[in-house]
C-alpha cells in the first residue's frame, strides 16, 4: 500500500506543536496598551461609577458582554451571558415601641439591626431573659428554659469562674461568644431555640454606632439578596442600659436565666424595592475534562455616585475586570491555534462585591452555572492597578497572594511553581492567614481581606481559592480612584502571572486535590 508521507507529517507536526505550546507562546497577547485602553473606558464617568442595580451598571455588563461576543467567546448562560441576580434595596424600617407604657425612642435608646423581611407587631406580657445567651457543651443558658415565640434577651459576654478564667475555654482567653460578631452568634442561638425577636444589651455598642444608624436611615437603603432562605432570620434590636433595666426592672448584670413579666408593644413597618443587576459569565470549553472548571472572577460593581461626583474604581474593581478581558484572549488565541485548554475556564464578573459580596453569594448559595463539586479552583482578582503605600519593601514587583494554601496544598504549590517557571513577581503572604494581625500604618490592625472579597463564598463551599491583590491606598473608595494613577506595568505583570497560573491549572493531566 503506498504511504502518503506528506499526511504523516501533518499529523505528526500538529501532535508535536500541541504538545509543545504553553502559556508563554499567548502572554504577549496581554498588553500594557490593551490594559491601559479598557481601564479608561471601563472606568471612565460614562460608566458613572458602576454602582449595583444602577445604569452605570447596566452599561458596564454590557461593556463586557461585547468583549467576549466581539472575541467569539461562548456565554455560560445561552446566549444572554447575563446570570440576574434578584436584589432588594431595604430602607430603614419605621419602629414604634413601648415597654411598661413608656415609649422609647430609637438610635437613642434601640436600634433595629435585623430582621426577617417581614413588618412586625408584637404585643407580650412577659420576655425571656437568657443571661449571656449561650448554648455551649460547658455552659448553657438556655437550659429548661422555653423561649418559643418570645422575645429573647441577652446581654454581652461571657462568664468567667472564680479565679478569673472564660469558662468555656477554661483560661484567660475570650470564646468566639465575647468577641466581635457575638450579636449574631447570640441572635441565631435564639433563632434556633424559637424565639420571636432577640435584643442585645450593650450600652457602648449602642453609642458607637446610634450616629451611623441614624444618619443611614436618610440613605436610599441597603441592598440583599431577594431570595427565600435568604429571609430565614428573627427581628434583632440592640439596647442600650435604660432600656434594658425598664425590661429586667433591674440593673443589668450577670444573673440566673428567668422569665421576667414586662409588657413590650413592638410596632415595625419594612420598607422595600425589587432591583436587577446580573452577573457576566462566558466559558471556553475543554477539551479533555469538559466538566472540570477554573473559574476566574472579578468583580464588575464600585460604589456610583455622591453629591454629583463620580468614584470611577479604575483599581477597585476596574484593574481586575479588564485583566480578566486580557486572560481571556489570551486563551481565545490559542484556542484559534488549534490549542483548546485540557479544562474549561470560565471568566466570571460579579455584581454587588461592594453590597456585600452578593453576586459571588448568589452564585454559589443558590444558582451556580456549572456544579460546586466540578470547579477545580476560583482565582480572584479585587485591586492588582497600584502599590500598597503600607509596604515598607523597596520592590515594587510584588503581588499578595490570599488563601492559596488554605483549602489545596496543591494549589499553592501550584502557583508557587509558575510563579517561578514564568515571572520574577516577588509573592507576598503577609494577608494570607487571616488569624494573624498585620501592622500597618504604625499600628497591628486585624486581617481580614480573606473575607472582603468574592473568592469567599467559593471558599465557603471548599473551593480552593486564590485572592490577588496589590493593597488599598489612599484613593481607595474615593473619587480619586482614576485610570491615570495606576501602575500599568505592574498591572500588565500582574495579569500575565495570573493567566499562566490558570494555565497551569486548566492543563494539568490531574487535577488539584483538597487538603
């Protein structure tokens, strides 16, 4: 039979250039004018400051949605690219209440910090005081109590024994129920046991933020999710001590649990709007584990508009968005090359991160496109644009890395590999563990940029994540954050560090394991 030598050749030329591509041969495809080019529209004030729900954002997403039809990129969700994330915008309620027929007044005396999207009227002749609040194998206050449909009291901390010590954790050392957040540990305690509503007694708390409340109260409201189990809550108050001793008609102090006779008339009317927003999300398919996902995220949202001026975000999220634009025409180009990604990486915008995470959270809570157990890792990308003015190192090339060993070793090893393999960007953990404190500024503040950002809701459901990051500055959330401040080159560097990391991770023959 006569060979076709020419044939064999082909094939054998293709089979030998496939293998032999890597991410090198599409990083020059992320260029430092391309970068430049987008961040100046993507942030400019046509975008009017991209706030959730708002026209800004609407013009942004679909800003992006042309970027990846104009790249021939497929979307993730048929052909709209568009996941619409349910919102509603919460103003501050309307409250009323009077205890033993005298009125009290709000932010001077309570304030309403949650509740369960419902109004609210309430009228009792007796409440349910539960000391600390706490449901501990060493300490219950709850024990013989019933507080079913009742109002739940409790006060702050813990008790400690007779020599001084926390006795939940038997030394000198606070329980997760004295630190900070206890108001809802100590609610959701009471929301399991049934209670109706829960109040807080903590006289400082209510005078440090009865200022911030009251001035939110002319504000046009708070975004949440606008989903089912997202309502499963009970109306939580903060008091202050002159109401509380009208409640317990007693000082406030540590005392035995009780059922206390005070007639309490609650009156809460919930003010509320539907609003849109969407998440952008497009896919390139794999080839070999079409299945298995890299999901690459920034988020696409800043903070809008106040009294006229325009905060652009070009760094908080704009350097995040267009290095996610850049990576992935870069993989579109190799795609075109006949080299399509062993997995497949998808590009994920999200919404409403500065409303608290919400578009991460609706995607992961309640509609994620492809399954949680089929995504390999979530890489996010949150401020990459400028240089961290805390830093006290000479070097300017650097990039934090947040989390990246906290669920997969692999990952870790991973980017650490590629990091070397491919840049001479200096990896900076200082933010990664986020129970160390970290000094800035002269002083050790609290770290906790592992849960400011979207990658913490795939974190949450034990996703290896990546956070990169560069720092806030002084621009940070403020008008002043424009496209002209940020550091190009370092952003270009930044976003090809990123691209080969996910290269990587998309074109292993194995996938990264969980610890």
């Amino acid at each position: 039979m006569k060979r076709n030598y020419s044939l064999i050749f082909a094939v054998f030329f293709s089979i030998f250039n496939l293998s032999s591509q890597n991410s090198t041969d599409y990083e020059n495809t992320i260029t430092l004018e391309e970068l430049k080019d987008k961040l100046y529209t993507y942030s400019s004030d046509e975008f009017e400051g991209r706030e959730t729900g708002k026209e800004g954002q609407k013009i942004a997403v679909e800003y992006l949605k042309n970027h990846y039809i104009n790249n021939g990129i497929e979307s993730l969700i048929s052909d709209s690219y568009f996941q619409n994330v349910p919102l509603k915008n919460t103003k501050s309620p309307d409250v009323n209440m009077v205890v033993n027929n005298k009125n009290f007044t709000i932010y001077d005396d309570f304030i309403s910090l949650s509740s369960n999207g419902e109004n609210l009227n309430l009228n009792v002749k007796n409440v349910v005081f539960v000391n600390f609040g706490i449901n501990d194998s060493l300490y219950n206050d709850y024990k013989g109590l019933k507080v079913k449909n009742k109002i739940v009291i409790a006060i702050k901390g813990e008790p400690k024994d007779m020599e001084g010590n926390f006795i939940i954790n038997k030394e000198n050392k606070e329980s997760k129920w004295s630190k900070r957040g206890q108001f809802t540990i100590k609610k959701e305690e009471a929301m399991k046991n049934g209670a109706r509503a829960f109040f807080y007694v903590d006289e400082s708390m209510l005078k440090r933020y009865s200022g911030w409340y009251k001035g939110r109260a002319d504000n046009p409201g708070r975004l949440a999710l606008d989903v089912d189990d997202e309502n499963s809550d009970i109306h939580g108050f903060l008091i202050g001590d002159k109401l509380a001793k009208e409640i317990l008609k007693e000082n406030i102090s540590s005392t035995v649990s009780k059922k206390i006779k005070s007639k309490i008339s609650i009156s809460l009317e919930i003010h509320e709007e539907k609003v849109n927003s969407e998440n952008v999300a497009a896919v390139i398919k794999g080839e070999e584990f079409p299945d298995e996902y890299i999901i690459i995220t920034a988020h696409l949202d800043h903070v809008g508009m106040s009294d006229g001026e325009i905060y652009n975000g070009a760094d908080d999220d704009g350097s995040g968005t267009v290095a996610i634009m850049e990576i992935a025409e870069a993989f579109q180009q190799a795609v075109k090359e006949g080299y399509r990604p062993k997995r497949s990486v998808v590009f994920l915008h999200m919404t409403g991160e500065e409303k608290g995470l919400l578009g991460s959270k609706y995607y992961t809570n309640h509609d994620p496109l492809v399954p949680l157990e089929n995504t390999v890792t979530n890489l996010n990308i949150d401020m990459i644009g400028r240089i961290d003015p805390n830093r006290e190192e000479k070097n300017r090339n650097y990039i934090y890395l947040i989390g990246s060993d906290i669920i997969s070793q692999d990952l870790h090893d991973v980017s650490e590999q590629t990091a070397k393999k491919h840049s001479n960007i200096v990896l900076d953990y200082r933010y990664n563990d986020p129970k160390l404190k970290v000094y800035e500024s002269g002083r050790y503040i609290e770290n906790n940029y592992y849960y400011r950002s979207d990658h913490y809701n795939f974190a949450q459901n034990n996703i290896p994540i990546i956070f990169y990051f560069s720092g806030t500055h002084v621009d940070y959330h403020k008008p002043t954050d424009t496209a002209d401040k940020i550091e190009y080159d370092l952003l270009q560097e930044r976003t090809k560090l990123i691209f080969h990391t996910a290269w990587e991770l998309a074109n292993r023959d194995e996938r990264i394991k969980n610890k």
